[in-house]
C-alpha cells in the first residue's frame, strides 16, 4: 500500500515485481491522518509505504501494523527505486512483516 507521498512509479516497480498495490491517494481523502493511514493498511494485511519517517517510526512504537517501509529520498526517482528493490530482494515477505524497513 502506497501511503499519499510515495511517487507513482514506485507502484509501477512494485508491479512489474507480482505485487498487488493500492495506491492511498485514490482510497482515501489527501488529508486522511497518518493513524487513519495504519489503521486502512492494517486493515486489509498490507505493508505499507511511505516517505514520511518521523511520524511512522513514533507510530510504529505504539500502533500494531503489518509492515511498514520508509522509502528514503534520494538524489533522482531511479535511485529511490534501486533502494526499494534491493531491500525486496533482500527481505522478502517474512523480513518485511511487521517490521519497519528503510529503502
């Protein structure tokens, strides 16, 4: 699940990798709360993705989720999904589970 700041075509990566993607920004408002946000991916058993790392890394600690993976910014979007791919190829599904990953 693709949290309202993650870029598009990280989805169209994710994609091309078998795995089914909702992108937030066409299931909920833009100004749903982050807690609303973990509250839908875990809802429906997804990992969710997202930029916004301060805010799910405080909400981690206290809120159950199914998996979270911060995609950190980088220099340009190819680089970004470099990351995101090598941190699937690395964790799988069992390492990404209910763990906060960085990508």
């Amino acid at each position: 699940m693709l949290d309202q700041d993650v870029p598009d075509d990280v989805s169209y990566l994710l994609e091309q990798l078998g795995h089914e993607v909702t992108l937030l920004r066409k299931a909920l408002p833009c100004d749903s709360s982050d807690e609303t946000v973990l509250q839908f991916a875990r809802d429906r058993g997804c990992v969710l993705l997202t930029c916004n790392r301060d805010d799910y890394l405080q909400l981690a600690m206290t809120e159950p989720h199914h998996g979270i993976v911060i995609v950190i910014r980088r220099r340009t979007r190819a680089d970004e999904r470099a990351a995101l791919f090598r941190l699937l190829q690395c964790a799988d599904e069992i390492g990404l589970r209910n763990n906060v990953n960085f990508a």
